[in-house]
C-alpha cells in the first residue's frame, strides 16, 4: 500500500489532462471497432490473415512488449540497480538481432504457416506433444499476465491521485475497455490499435526524457547515483550485486523469449512471408533496448528526486508513479499517461489474443478438429478472450506479488519458455528428438518453477526457497529441460529402434 | 562506465525519436494496405 498522504499529491488535472485522456480513449476504440468488419474468419482473427508489413509489424511489437507494467519492471531496476539493472534489455537486443539476422528457428516455424508453436510440434512429435505444449503455454502465460492489470491499476489510481479503495474500479475499467475492441475485432483490431498506441506512447516517453533533461539534466541525475549506488550502478559484474546468476538467466531467457514468446512470435507468423518477418525483428531491436533504458533512466531520476525532496514510497516499484505524480507538469502529465495508458491497453489486448488463440488452436484441437464452422470458430474465440479478461481481473485482485515484479515474470515466464524453446530448437535442427523427449522437456521445464513459486508462498519453505534464489531455479530449469529432451529422445531410440522418429 | 551508458542512452533517445517518425509515417500506409488486402480478398 502507498503512504495515503501522499495521494493527494500529483498535479494532475482533471480538466486538461483528463481532456488528452478521453481524446486518446475515444480515438483508440472508435479505431478498434471500426475493422471488425473485415474479420471474415478464424485466421484473419487470430493472425490479420498473415498481411502484416514491417512498419507496422514493429509498431505492434514494440507497443506489445511495452506495458506499464514493464515500465514499472524496469524503472525498479533503475531505481535498485542503476544502468546495470537493464542487462535484461541489453541480452535482448542481441537475441532478437541474432535471430532476425540469421532466421534460426523462425525460419522453419514462419515457413511451415501455423498459427501457434504447439502446431508445429504436432508435425514432429505427434498430437499429445502438441496439447501439453499448448498447455504449459497457457500456463506460464496466464500467469505471467496476472498481475498486469494490478500493476496498472497501481500506477494509474497514484498518478490520478485517487486513494488505494479505487484499484480494482481502474483495472475493471481498463479491462472493460481492451475488452471490447479485442473481442469484436480479434488480431486485426489489435493491430491498428497498437498503431495508434505507439504513436502515443513514443510521444508520451520521448517527452518526459527530454522534459527532465531539460529540467534538471543528465550530469546531477548521474552524479546522485554515481553517490548513492557507486561502481556498482554501472557495472552488472561489479561486486555481485547484480550477480553473474542473473547475467546467465536474462540470456537464456532473452534467447527463449525471442523464440517461442507466443505474443512476439505471432508477429512472425502474422507477416506476409518470412522475409518480413525476419525484418521486423531486426528492426525492432533496439526497442528492446530502449524499452529498458529509458524506463531505468525515470527510475534512476526518481532516485534523484526523492534524494532532493523526500517522500519516497515504501515499495521499490512504486517509485515511478509516484515520482512522475509530483514531478510532471499538468497537460505533459496527460500526455504520459496517455502513452502509459495506451502502453498497457496495446499489451493486455495482444496478451489477451494470443493465449486465447493457443486455447483454440491447440487444447480445443481435439474436440473442434478443425470441423467448427467459422462462424462458430469467431464465436468460441470470442468468449475465450472474454473468459481470460475475467480470470485476469480475479487474479489480479488476489495474487500477492513478493520479491522484485521482474523476477516475477522471469519465473513465471520459465514455465514454458524453457520447454518451448528446447523443443523448437530440437524440432528445426535435431533429427534424432522424438516425443519421449519433448514430453520429458515439457514435464521438467514446467515442475521447476512452479514448484519454486510455491515453495516461496508456503511460509514453512520460504526460507529455503530464498536460498536457492529464483535466478539459480530458473537456470536449473534451462539445464534440465535440454537434459530431458536429450535423455528422453535418446531412449525412445535405444529401447524401440522403429518408432523413434516421432 | 559512465561515459558508455551515456552514449549509449543518448544514441537510443535518437534512435527512437528516428524511428517513431518512420513507423508512424509508413504504419499508416501498410494499415491501408492490410485492409484494402482484406477487403478484396
């Protein structure tokens, strides 16, 4: 809980800021809804009927991956760890240039046409690889998610100034209103809407930036966490407090994100051929890095502000808003959150489609088996986005988030990713990999860290789960996973020679 | 260090002024482009 006698301060205004925000709202869904009439079919729905070009592919990427609450992640690094706490962006830069260069595993996956991963592991390993796969996906994904909505919740009722009892109306709202335009216009509505959020949210942080700058500067932000935080602020490997650990889990992690993250590989399966899909990663890039260094460099500014005047908050992750609350002009506080607002609704809808889309393309395989009639198929579609809106807006009202939001998100985004990406990497590249492997994978990826998350609920265990760390356990089930995909492929082969190929 | 983080930061902030510029120019045609694709289709 925030310092309730903080609340009232923020200087925004309900007049001009509030005018930007319902121009910016109005516009969004008027868009959103106007290209639902062109959703004829279950693809068009799910991946725009595969006609995305790069420009816009990047602009839907990056608006994606960019929510409030990765803002708020990565500006808790900044305020904790300085510049070194963007090494996960850092890690992700280079994946995502490596991958877009060289086309490794997005290749084959754009080239084969699918509309999930779990497909085209059925073409390798058979049905029930494909079912468990979609599974874990959905998982990991959910849960991931889960505490979107909570975070922008939280950043909204502060920067509105609005007291703690107002949270669960802002997330239903937020909710309601991605909801809408998600459910009628499917991956084509998402896409002109995260368009027109990226624009918003460019404006919103590149004006902020260049407001502090101008403002107080770059030297006496650098030369405060220079004198608070010292060497270590700007060198990950100094003195371990970042630690080598961490290091080892943001690149594995960046590698499998880049890979199999089902909201980021869609744009890959979206594009009109695998050429542009490989560009639009390419080019989105150095988002990734920016995406982190601009949200620490606010966190590292918040560290100065409250250095200057006081009144940090209790919680590490709610520095941001409560800095930008007091610390930004009325009519530029509109704008930024216009951006923040359209950062987290271009998130939550993309986020929403994509789980909804492995749902129905992969668990429901076996009862629908591709004989639903479209109509039916945009039906089903729609209620499943709509059935996830209402477990994110229980989850999110119930799940205590512990430890750093970041680190959240890396375990449970480890859940599938260490699988997925084993078994993608197996299916383009390894001719011995069989479904003996893939289930092993899929069985160990998974285990680990739910049995880490909760071992860190049950108060007994959670001593023992902080000596482990999370970063150690996450990194374990990276290791294992490829083991289990190795053991389990390997016998297959040696007890029944014949069948080994699937 | 400090010296590589702000180049570093200052060469992003560019980057991204640069970009969203091109995006938001050539976004909007290959929006039209997508839907007048859809329409035919």
């Amino acid at each position: 809980m925030h310092n309730p006698s903080f609340i009232t301060l923020t200087n925004f205004s309900p007049l001009l800021d509030g005018g930007i925000l319902i121009i910016y709202l109005a516009g969004t869904i008027l868009a959103g809804l106007m290209v639902r009439r062109y959703v004829k079919n279950v693809d068009d729905y799910l991946v725009a009927g595969r006609k995305v070009d790069v420009y816009l592919g990047i602009a839907s990427l990056a608006a994606t991956e960019f929510g409030i609450v990765t803002c708020m992640a990565n500006a808790e690094l900044g305020y904790k760890y300085g510049f070194a706490g963007t090494s996960p962006g850092v890690a992700l830069f280079a994946a995502m240039l490596i991958v877009g260069w060289t086309g490794f595993c997005i290749k084959p996956l754009r080239d084969k046409g699918v509309i999930t991963i779990p497909e085209f592991f059925e073409s390798r390993f058979g049905k029930e690889v494909r079912w468990a796969s979609g599974l874990v996906i959905v998982l990991g994904g959910l849960l991931n998610m889960g505490v979107f909505l909570r975070m922008g919740g939280d950043f909204l009722t502060i920067v509105f100034g609005l007291p703690d009892g107002y949270l669960e109306i802002m997330m239903t709202a937020i909710l309601l209103i991605v909801a809408l335009y998600t459910i009628l216009g499917g991956m084509l509505s998402v896409l002109v809407t995260d368009y027109l959020q990226f624009i918003v949210l460019s404006l919103g942080l590149l004006l902020t930036c260049m407001l502090i700058l101008w403002q107080i500067g770059w030297e006496p932000i650098i030369a405060n966490l220079s004198e608070a935080q010292g060497e270590r602020a700007f060198n990950p490997f100094h003195d371990g407090t970042y630690g080598t650990d961490r290091i080892i889990l943001d690149i594995f992690l960046a590698f499998a994100t880049i890979l199999t993250w089902q909201t980021m590989i869609t744009r890959i399966l979206a594009a009109k051929d695998t050429k542009t899909g490989q560009k639009i990663y390419r080019s989105t890039a150095p988002f990734f890095l920016v995406r982190f260094i601009l949200p620490a460099f606010l966190g590292i500014t918040a560290l100065y502000y409250f250095a200057q005047h006081g009144g940090a908050p209790d919680r590490e992750i709610l520095a941001l808003p409560t800095f930008l609350a007091v610390a930004i002009p009325t009519g530029m506080l509109g704008i930024l959150i216009a951006g923040m607002l359209a950062a987290d609704m271009s998130t939550n809808s993309s986020y929403m489609l994509a789980w909804s889309s492995v749902i129905y393309n992969d668990l429901l395989a076996p009862i629908h088996k591709n004989k639903w009639s479209e109509k039916k198929g945009l039906r089903i579609n729609r209620i499943l986005v709509a059935l996830i809106g209402i477990f994110l807006l229980i989850y999110g009202l119930w799940y205590p988030l512990k430890g750093d939001l970041w680190v959240y998100l890396q375990v449970t985004g480890t859940i599938y990713l260490s699988s997925m990406s084993v078994i993608l990497i197996a299916a383009c590249y390894w001719n011995k990999a069989n479904n003996w492997g893939a289930i092993g994978a899929i069985f160990f990826g998974a285990t680990i860290p739910i049995t880490y998350l909760i071992l860190q609920q049950v108060e007994s265990t959670q001593a023992f789960a902080e000596n482990i760390g999370p970063y150690k356990s996450a990194i374990l089930a990276y290791i294992v996973t490829a083991l289990a995909m190795v053991a389990g492929s390997w016998l297959k082969t040696s007890i029944n020679p014949q069948k080994s190929t699937l | 260090m400090i010296l590589i983080w702000s180049i570093i930061f200052f060469a992003m902030l560019i980057w991204y002024c640069f970009v969203s510029i091109q995006v938001g120019v050539r976004g909007y045609s290959n929006i039209k482009d997508m839907l007048d694709d859809l329409k035919n289709s």
